[in-house]
C-alpha cells in the first residue's frame, strides 16, 4: 500500500470511498457473535477492499466507473464542469492529439466549454511529450508563464487551474507536485475518465492527481470530439502502449503496456468520420502495426503473431486475435473515397500479408514509415531493436518489391550510448542508400527508467551529437532534393488541406505519399470537362501537375477536380520514375 500510495494523490472524495468500504466490512461482523481476535481481524481484511480495488484493470474497471459515476452517498454534481472553459495546449507526437480529443469528449459531457483562447479560460491543460529533455523543458518554461499569468488573474478573478496530462504527468509527478509546485492536476494516459474528479478536487483547493497506468483502457467507449476537421483529416488511435522496451525509449514506462482497441469501436469511429465528410484517416499507436484484438472469443487462436523475416522480440510471441492486416482491410472498407494512413510502426511488424493488402487496395496510402535508428548493427544491438543492418535493408527491398510505388519515411537517432564515428558513416550510408522521403531525425536524450538508464553509458559528447546530426540532416536533403526531383514533370493526385501557411493565394495539400505539394487558389475544372470550373476547398481532391521541387515540398498548378475512387492516380503516378525512386516529402 506504500508504493501504490505514492502513485497518485488520493481526493477527499476517494478516501471517503475506501472508508466506506471498510465501514461495510466491519459492520458485517455480528455484535453478538464471538470470534478470536485474530479470526476476527481476516474475515475484516477478507471483506474489505483487496488489490483488485487500486489496480485498474479489466476484472475492475467497469465497478469502478460505476462507484466513480454514481457511489450513491455522494452528490452527483459534485464533478460537473458548470460552464467552466477549458483551454488545450498540446505537445509531442500524434497521439496526443488524439488524447487531447479524448480529454474534451470527457470533460464536455461533464458540463465544461471549449475556450477559444487562453485569455478566457479557468482551466488550462497541457497535454505533454517526454520523448525527450527538450520536449520536457519546453513544458517547464510553459509552465512558468502560465503560473505568472495565473497569479495575476487572482487579483481580478476566479483563479485559473493549470493542468498537466500524459507522459510528463507519469514521468514527473512528484517534481510537478511537490518540488515545484506549479500545477493543480496531473492525470497520466490512462487516466483521462478521472479528469472531472481531479478538477473538482481542485477547486476546492487541493492539488489532485491519478497516474495509475492500466492493463486494458483503450478508451474503446469513447468517441473523441475532433476540435478542427476543417482540412477533412483525422486521427483515430487503434491501440495503446508499448512492449518493445527498445533500451532508450520512455514510452512504456509512461504509456504502459500495449494493448489494442476492439474493431467494431475503430470501425464505428471511422464510419462517424465519414458521415463528417473527413476525406483521411491515420490510425494510431506507439506500434500500431502489432495490433491485436482479443476481445471477442472468436478472436482466439493458436496461430503465432507474423514478424518480418530476419526480424525477433525481447517478449514471447503473441497469439491470437485479430491482427493489423485484418483491421486494416476493414477500415479500408468503410469509405472507399478516404484515405488510410497509419503510424508509427515498428519494421518487425512488417509480414507480406500486410505489404500486400496496401498494394492492393486502392485507398490505403502508398506510404510506410520504417523507424531505422541507426544504420550500424552493433548499435542496433545496443538499441534493443531486435533486427541488424542487413534484416532492415532486406525489408526494404521486400517493401519495394511489392509496393513498387512506396514512399518511405524513417526515424534516426544520432550519438547514442557508444556509437563510434564508423557507426555513424554506416548510418549516413543507409540513408543515401535508401532514400526516404520524410525524416524525423534527433540527437540522443537519455531518459530515467530506461535500459540505457541503467546498464549503459551516455558517453558522446554534445557537441559531437549536434555535430552528426547536422550531417545526418544534410544527407537526408540531399537525399529527398533528388527523390523530388524525379516527379517533375508527373501528376499527382493530391488532397486539399487549406491555404498555404506562407501565402493566402497558394493552396497546400498532400499526395498519396504524404508529399507537400503547393499550387495557386484558382478554379479548377470539374469533371466532366463540360461542367465548368469551380473554386478548389479543403477536403477536395484535384490533380496537379508538378512544375518543380525541393527538398521539402512540390510546386505545381491544378489541372481539374477528381476523387480517390475510380481515380487514375489511384494506384500510383502517371508516369514511371526516372531513377526509379519513390515520391517524395522534405526533411520535417
């Protein structure tokens, strides 16, 4: 009860619920009836709450959101937002996103309003990133203003609450509580239902906090509100958590396990987009593609999860359930007209099964991305990342031969614990060897919790980290200038995401290989050539020819309005590569 007891800062509301329980248990005891003290004192512990009662999981969860919901001696107002706005910050990856969605569907049907800005919100959430120290020390320095801001306001107003969610929640709880003393609430990954608990505890006061991490939340029950579809694209999260444990890495310690959300609730959420008119779709997951739903009897089997070949876990291998291949073909079903992306996979999850279905099937993007690293084995050994040099370019070639069209995009890390100057130039190599349209590219941040953490040293120096990076950075340019190059002249189907963030006249939107592709706001012809022309909008698709490229994103102008159904451009450009490369983005 010690170590749980410092996982979280139990409410007055909570307490009173242990109590309650325990008040129970006595009374259960007849006054008349002798037993020995010691009897006496295990038929109490027997009735009273067990482990079940503080762990979250699948046997508990649903009593738990029955007592939090209505535990009968409590006013059930107690936890309504009353009009109160809620202004949203968020940091990091993708996911968060979806959290933030995920947050607000929780807190609107709890009475709260969406402020429009900081100026006029009573709560502000920060949805946080702790991937890395900069990630982290970007929300510090947030942090500061926003408790300036807030000490202001006390002399003309209610006082604001600041709240703090996701991963920095986990990571950080007792120096954001206890050291600095700069926030109201935390709530981890997992603990988005109990935000309107935490709140209400805050206005009384008292700082209020839930970081349990779950066995089984996928928050499946819940439909995120998505705050802004006007560019007709959306996220939608198909599983949680991670199980890799790849030795640098801080998400399981902060997301947990994995676990997977049941089809029929993604399928559901997807057939709602559509109704809403989003044109694309990315689902989500720290490893989307080790996918696995259990949910259903039917579900289970004894067949073994497929891995890429050359490919190996630190875990056993999983079985049964429905697999990424099998949702992934359903989604693609709901809306032949919307696109289906999906990150961020793991290259292990990579079976030909899954490579086939996107070759095949018309609105899946043409576009994978395969999270490197590294391109030297000894420190992919040292990673934890269960594959060499050799399996990862093997998959590559497999990846190309049965998508001749793909797009790939990667992760690197640079100056990670032990790598020698060779194994940087084995990394530069790989990456002019492979030609990735989109990096994501880092010098290394070691992160408490971690493998690297505890059994390994943080032993290259910052200057030589930013040093490699930089190189890494100016090969993947040189790289993308030449993929993009090789689409001059092409054209390209691409969806209308809005105005240009650089200019009001120029239109942006992306290719099926999640190339930027920016192009003048004009009529375009609508199809059939004798319907005239129209104004080109957001969610639109129209076919533009490319006029010229850098290293980053595509110039063109607009030949005429089309869909994704039916469409030539379908299946691929409509012409073949000139070196035989992929489309391409920019370095991002």
């Amino acid at each position: 009860m010690r170590t749980l007891a410092a996982l979280f800062t139990a409410s007055p509301l909570r307490c009173a619920r242990h109590r309650y329980y325990c008040k129970q248990a006595n009374n259960a005891v007849p006054s008349r009836q002798k037993i020995s003290a010691p009897d006496s004192f295990r038929e109490q512990v027997a009735a009273g709450p067990g482990f079940k009662d503080f762990i979250k999981g699948a046997s508990v969860s649903r009593s738990w959101a029955e007592d939090s919901d209505s535990p009968g001696y409590l006013d059930e107002d107690l936890d309504m937002g009353n009009s109160r706005k809620v202004y949203f910050e968020t940091y990091g990856c993708q996911m968060n996103v979806n959290d933030t969605d995920i947050a607000w569907s929780i807190l609107q049907k709890r009475g709260y309003l969406r402020a429009g800005s900081l100026d006029e919100a009573d709560v502000v959430l920060l949805v946080t990133c702790s991937i890395r120290e900069k990630a982290e020390q970007t929300i510090w320095n947030r942090l500061q203003q926003l408790t300036a801001m807030k000490k202001k306001r006390l002399k003309t107003r209610s006082p604001m609450k600041i709240g703090i969610l996701g991963c920095m929640a986990e990571r950080l709880k007792t120096e954001l509580l206890e050291r600095e003393k700069l926030v109201d609430v935390l709530a981890g990954p997992d603990a988005y239902r109990d935000l309107p608990r935490l709140l209400t505890t805050a206005e009384g006061g008292q700082q209020a906090s839930n970081v349990l991490l779950s066995l089984e939340e996928t928050y499946a029950d819940i439909i995120p509100v998505h705050h802004d579809t006007q560019g007709r694209s959306a996220f939608v999260s198909i599983m949680r958590g991670c199980d890799n444990m790849c030795s640098y890495c801080i998400v399981p310690f902060t997301r947990g396990r994995e676990r997977s959300r049941p089809v029929s609730s993604i399928l559901q959420e997807v057939s709602a987009l559509s109704d809403q008119g989003v044109k694309e779709v990315t689902l989500l997951g720290q490893n989307v593609n080790s996918y696995r739903d259990t949910s259903e009897q039917q579900f289970g089997g004894s067949d073994l999860t497929k891995l890429s070949r050359g490919f190996k876990t630190l875990y056993r291998s999983k079985q049964g359930g429905l697999r990424f291949s099998d949702l992934l073909d359903q989604v693609s079903r709901v809306d032949p007209d919307m696109r289906i992306r999906f990150t961020s996979p793991h290259p292990k999850d990579f079976p030909d099964e899954v490579l086939q279905l996107i070759a095949e099937r018309g609105n899946i993007c043409k576009q994978i991305h395969l999270p490197a690293q590294s391109g030297s084995s000894r420190v992919l050994k040292a990673m934890r990342r269960g594959y060499t040099r050799e399996a990862y370019l093997d998959l590559v070639k497999n990846v190309q031969r049965i998508i001749p069209d793909v797009s790939l995009s990667s992760d690197f890390i640079s100056g990670f614990c032990g790598e020698t100057e060779d194994d940087h130039q084995q990394t530069l190599s790989l990456i002019r060897e492979v030609g990735y349209n989109v990096g994501f590219l880092f010098a290394y941040s070691m992160r408490e919790k971690t493998h690297a953490f505890h059994r390994l040293q943080d032993d290259v120096p910052a200057e030589v980290k930013r040093r490699r990076l930089e190189e890494c950075i100016a090969v993947f340019r040189e790289e993308a200038s030449k993929v993009n190059a090789a689409l001059v002249g092409s054209m390209q189907l691409v969806l209308v995401e809005g105005e240009s963030k650089r200019s009001a006249a120029d239109l942006c939107g992306r290719t099926d290989g999640n190339t930027k592709v920016i192009f003048p706001k004009e009529d375009a012809a609508v199809q059939p050539a004798d319907s005239g022309a129209a104004a080109i909008n957001a969610g639109d698709y129209v076919l533009v020819e490319i006029l010229s490229a850098n290293s980053q994103s595509l110039r063109g102008r607009a030949l005429g309005h089309s869909r994704l159904r039916g469409s030539v451009m379908s299946h691929g450009t409509s012409r073949s590569r000139r070196d035989g490369r992929r489309p391409s983005d920019g370095l991002q």
